[in-house]
C-alpha cells in the first residue's frame, strides 16, 4: 500500500491538504503545550537533589570555575554528568543569577521546541489518523508537562534526540546527506547532554549497517569517538563518581556493598524491572489518572497495566516487521537500557524520553487490534482511544494545575532549616546535610554529605575532615538514621542543638571544636 492511501490521501487534493495540516500541526502543538505548561507551571525548586546540582554546575560555569561542585568546602571536579545541560543552565545564570524560575523557563522552552519537533517527525513515518493524536498526547502529556517545569536534564535530551531522529528520517528518504549530519551532530550532543544518548548514536549505526551504509556507519562512529573520547578521558583522569561503578553495585545506595553477578543482574534486576515497567510504568505514562504512582498496584490495574504495554510492543513489531526504522531501533535499544538499569532507580523518570514514543506506538497497536472491522472502523476505533488517552491526561493536567504550592512536612522542615541557616550563620560555615544540592542552592552555606558506612568512627572522622560547623539531621531519607546518628550518639559529647522544627521533628546541630566545652 503506498503511502499517500496510508495517510488517506490518494488524490492530489488530499496530499495538498495533508501537506498542509502538516506544516500547520508543530505550531498548533506548541500553542497548546505552552497553554498547559502555564497552568501547571511550578515556580519552586523540585526537590530531586539532581535538578539543584544541575543549578550549582551551570553556577560554576558562570563564574568560572569550571564544571565543578562549588556548594563544598574545597570545590572538586563533576565527573558524573556531562556538560551541555549545565552549559546551557551557565547561560541563563548569567542574565538572571540565581533565578530558579529562569531556569525553569528555559527548560519549558525546550519542552516546547521537543514538542515541536514531535509534530514534525511523527506524521513524516506515520499515518494523520495516529500521529496527529500522538502530537497533542504529547503535548498534554502531565509526566513531560512536570519535567518541562524542573531544572532536569530529561527534557532537553528529548527535544535532541526528537530532532536528531527527524532529520536521520528525512536523509533516509531521501532529503540529502546534510540531513544525516545534522542528526549525527544533534545526537552527540543528546550523549553530552545525557550518557544514555549512546543509544541513539547506537540505534542509528544499528540501522546504517542494517541498510547496507558500512562507510557512513564508520564514519559516524569514528565522529562519536572523536567527540566522546576526550570528555572520557577527562573524567578518567579526574576520577570521582561515575554510572558504570553504580551500574556494577547491586544498590547503588550502598557503596560498600556487593558487586553485582549476572545471575542477580538477570534473576532480579532484570526481572523487576521487567515487572515494573510492564505492569506499571508504561501504563503510568499513558493512562495518568488510571494507574497511581504507587508500588503494590490491585491485580485489575496490573493487568490494565500489561495490556497497555502489550499494545505498545505490538505497535512497535508491526512496525519492525514492515521495515524498521531509526525511531524503532531508539525505542528497542533504550527499552533494553532501561530493563539493564539498577532497578532501585527504575521508573517513569528514567523512561520519560520514550514517552511520545509510546503514545505513537500505542495507538498504533491499537490500529493493528482494530483492523479487524475494516479500515473505517480501526480509524474510528483508533480515534475512541485516543480521546480516552486525552482525557486522562488532560484531568491529570487539571489535577496539576490545583495541586497546593507547598511542600511535604518533612521537606518543608528541611528547607525552613535551610532558610534560617541562611539568615543565622556565618557565610563561611559549612553544613554536613542529606541533599546537599538542595541545602546550598536555598541556603547558600557550604555543604558536603556524611559519609555513608556502618563504622561510627570513619563517619565521624570525615565530619571532622571536611570541618563541619553544622549537622542537620531530617526525616527525609533512611540514610541519616542507618549511617548518620549512629555516628552522632556514640560523640554526643561533641554537639549541640541550636534549633529544632517540630513535626516532624527536624534538628540543627552545632559541632563543637576539639577541646571546647
């Protein structure tokens, strides 16, 4: 079937008009992201402990200090993230310094040229009928609506590697070799932007070789190598944190625990996230007001949640089997990425990028469900499902809209801290805290965070090495109570309380220098 009765445009007219809701359909897209995105706008800091780093980075770029972590004592280099986010967060730092919201508004911004984009690559490889749905579910997508208002690298990785894959697209049909190498280009910098954008440069090597374009294929890889060996060196020589170290933990959060072996690796982390996505995760993305974010989901809505991911997955073997393409390769390679991730960290942030990939290939599974009643009748049942889709996640953009402006107790406690560290204590000082991102970016005091071992004795030698003034002990993460007070009860003698906020409880402590009474 050629491609212009796909699209239900096989006279003339049909294809100027098609051509014509195409070229209207990105702008359409992005009126309608931006209204969403103004009723669910967030002014406040998000409280991952990610989106404060990314702030305290493009800092240090402003100011000169390179990509560093400037909130502690002695500065040291950042190895785990790559820069091109941080850089672009340097930009907006030094036209409005220390505006939380700026960069906020930058980050939706790019969510809607990600949008934008969206609706320009998915009705170039897709029927109207299911790209066009697929366009405004992305756009009212709540999960990609709240990451487009929090300083978090998700966003801008999406927007790149929507447009990476639209012009990889547009060379394969034939739009000239500069289409290739603009997607190459975009996708490298998706890698600078996050690591797992080594999927993307993968899936389009993946499919070079599939096509027979061993040249192009070399020559694509040795331009990656030539971009990305110099930043790996880099991090190499500096040392420090890195993926691949907590990639071979069996918790990451435990960095004095057991590596992991690859009967663990396939028999549990594989298998729960396996679990996760396909029985929560995917349908969480898609069906918002359907499926809660929670981890033991009723049997009914664990089912809701397979379906949702089997329609998924038919769409994308539908598609594999008539003639696989660059996003199909993206979606497969990322999907086995995500499935390989330490499943402590699993779940729909990490699968965000995918998610106007799913939205298409939902509704393209759905299609293919649907054939059996006759084109007409898979269109209209296409059509049902998507202003089901839509409806959920326009109540859950509702819901957004009226959510209160306040913090959980506990992180409300945390930042009042924070807050009256800020008007209290001497510049100088330095805070040994939980989330110490977020602790610097509100107080501006230094910060560094205990160390995390059982040895009461190394946790509390560190605190007298990195010459801590101040401990904040929060009910906000099991780690204070499994390595933190431990240390602090066995040199009780060696502190003092200087304010506590009730309910629940949230102290500040003042270490007290050697000798002093």
């Amino acid at each position: 079937m050629s491609r212009s009765r796909r699209r239900g445009a096989g006279d003339p007219a049909g294809r100027k008009a098609s051509r014509r809701w195409e070229a209207y359909l990105p702008y359409v897209a992005v009126v309608l992201f931006l209204a969403a995105a103004l009723g669910t706008f967030d002014s406040a800091l998000a409280l991952h402990g990610d989106n404060a780093q990314f702030l305290i980075l493009g800092r240090s770029l402003a100011e000169g200090h390179g990509l560093a972590h400037v909130n502690e004592p002695a500065p040291s280099p950042h190895t785990k993230y790559p820069f091109l986010f941080p850089l672009f967060l340097a930009l907006i730092y030094s036209i409005a310094p220390g505006s939380v919201v700026a960069a906020k508004i930058g980050v939706t911004l790019v969510g809607a040229a990600a949008v934008f984009g969206a609706a320009r690559l998915l009705p170039r490889i897709g029927s109207p009928w299911i790209a066009y749905p697929s366009v405004a579910l992305i756009a009212l997508n709540p999960h990609i609506l709240e990451s487009s208002h929090e300083v978090m690298s998700e966003i801008p990785y999406l927007c790149l590697t929507l447009w990476a894959l639209d012009g990889f697209i547009r060379w394969e049909q034939g739009k000239g070799e500069k289409h290739l190498w603009g997607a190459v280009a975009l996708a490298i910098a998706s890698y600078f932007v996050r690591t797992v954008g080594i999927t993307l440069i993968g899936a389009f090597l993946l499919i070079l070789v599939v096509r027979k374009r061993f040249r192009s294929a070399v020559l694509v890889g040795a331009v990656f190598l030539l971009c990305a060996v110099p930043w790996a060196v880099r991090n190499s020589s500096i040392g420090g944190e890195s993926y691949l170290r907590q990639f071979s933990l069996v918790n990451p959060y435990e960095p004095e625990g057991e590596r992991i072996t690859i009967g663990r690796f396939l028999g549990v982390r594989v298998k729960e996230n396996v679990e996760k996505y396909g029985t929560r995760e995917i349908a969480r993305g898609l069906l918002p007001t359907l499926v809660p974010d929670q981890r033991n989901l009723p049997t009914h809505l664990r089912v809701l949640g397979a379906a949702v991911s089997l329609i998924v997955l038919l769409g994308v073997a539908g598609r594999l089997a008539r003639r696989p393409g660059a996003m199909e390769a993206y979606a497969v390679v990322y999907l086995l990425v995500c499935l390989a991730w330490p499943e402590v960290w699993g779940g729909l942030r990490f699968l965000l990028p995918l998610l106007p990939f799913l939205a298409f290939y939902g509704l393209e599974g759905a299609h293919t469900l649907l054939q059996w009643g006759g084109g007409a009748a898979a269109r209209a049942g296409v059509a049902a499902v998507a202003i089901f889709l839509l409806y959920s996640a326009a109540e859950a953009d509702l819901v957004m809209a009226n959510r209160p402006p306040e913090y959980p107790q506990p992180w409300a406690n945390y930042m009042a801290v924070a807050d009256w560290a800020k008007e209290n204590t001497p510049a100088e000082s330095v805070f040994c805290v939980r989330k110490p991102y977020l602790f610097f970016v509100t107080s501006e005091r230094r910060t560094v965070v205990y160390l995390w071992s059982h040895d009461e004795d190394k946790v509390f030698e560190k605190l007298v090495a990195d010459g801590v003034d101040y401990v904040v002990i929060a009910p906000i993460s099991g780690t204070t109570a499994r390595y933190l007070i431990p240390a602090l009860e066995k040199y009780r003698d060696r502190f003092e309380m200087v304010l506590k906020v009730p309910e629940p409880d949230t102290f500040l402590l003042r270490m007290k220098k050697e000798g002093e009474a």
